[in-house]
C-alpha cells in the first residue's frame, strides 16, 4: 500500500532521486529551459521553486543552503546574482510547463519545463492581449451609447414624420364634404321648377 507517500519516487532510490534532481536543477537555472519527461518536470518544479525563493534574500546562510543542493558554485552565483533580477518581483510560480506531446518508443508523456520570465514571446503577447481587450470594452460600450442615441433620434424622427402626414388627409378631407352641402340647393331648385311647369301646363290646358 502506498501510504503517507505524497511524492513521486520516479522509480529510483532516495540517493539516486536527490541526484538526479539537482543535475536537473542546475541545467534549468544554466540554460532557463529543458525538456524532460511530465512527471520528472512537476517533480523538479517542486524542488527548484525554493531554491529560487531563497535566492531572494542574498545571505550567506542562504548560499551555503542552496549549494547544499546543487553542488555549483558558479550555478549559484549566477542563480543570486543574473536569475534573481528577473524574478524579484514575482511572489511565486517561476517554471511553466508546457505539454509536447507523447516520445516514440515508450510513449512517455514529454514536456519543456521554462523559467517564466526569460520567455519573452509569451511574456509580451500576454501583454497585447490585456491592452487589445481594455481598448475593445471602451469602443463597444461607445458604440454602444452611440448606437442608442442614434435609435432614440431616429424614433423620434419616425414619430415626428408619422404623426404629420395623419394629419394632412384630415385637412384634405374638407373641401370633400362641401360640395355634397352645395348640392342640396340645386335639388331643392329641380323641386321648385317642377310646380312651375305644371303650373303652365294647366294654363296651356285651359
């Protein structure tokens, strides 16, 4: 049973293990990126990361610490004195991993494991990506307010000129009506003229 053993052990004694890890150790901090297996990469990223965190703070407790480990001097001169500027300000988290794919032959999961900061392509195309999405809130909220004012006008204009052409017909519709009130006179005159001409038609008969 595989109690109370939160690591991996790789498959190597202890002897060979801490070996191993500071070979590896010692060729990330000299050449900022390797590549290895995944399981040897999240193994060294637990191994490494202190040694950067200790780097920090330059004390002589703190190189003779970290050369407890690594077994380099010039590895660690270079790690307190190049290595450190770069991650000064980093509270934490120096490597990336990034997956490549599986190796041929054992089919081993492989991967390249990197300092953070002396990736300079990933480092500046994050920084593109925050500036192109703070620019591109600011012109959709503009063109936002901008395509509402134009709504708005462009409703009040429909409004305006719906309302106009109502009330045209209504002012038309007058001269409609008042010939129909002139005709009630020309009725009443072909009533009129006809008592008249039977009128002269009973003189005519007498």
């Amino acid at each position: 049973m595989r109690h109370k053993k939160s690591f991996n052990h790789l498959g190597r004694t202890s002897s060979h293990r801490h070996a191993l890890l500071s070979n590896m150790a010692n060729s990330l901090f000299q050449h900022k990126r390797i590549i290895t297996t995944l399981a040897k990469a999240k193994a060294l990223r637990v191994y490494a990361e202190p040694l950067l965190t200790r780097a920090k703070n330059d004390t002589t407790h703190n190189r003779r610490e970290v050369f407890s480990l690594l077994q380099s001097k010039a590895v660690v001169t270079e790690l307190f004195r190049d290595i450190v500027l770069k991650i000064g300000d980093r509270p934490g988290g120096y490597t990336r991993i990034l997956k490549t794919g599986n190796r041929l032959g054992d089919n081993a999961e492989m991967c390249i494991i990197e300092l953070v900061d002396y990736n300079e392509n990933m480092l500046s195309a994050g920084k593109k990506e925050v500036s192109k999405r703070r620019r591109s809130r600011k012109k959709t909220e503009a063109t936002g307010t901008e395509a509402a004012i134009k709504g708005t006008a462009a409703s009040k204009a429909e409004t305006k000129s719906a309302a106009t052409p109502k009330s045209e017909p209504k002012v038309s519709e007058v001269p409609k009506a008042e010939p129909k009130v002139a005709e009630v006179p020309k009725a009443e005159a072909k009533v009129a003229e006809a008592p008249a001409k039977e009128a002269d038609n009973e003189d005519k008969s007498e």
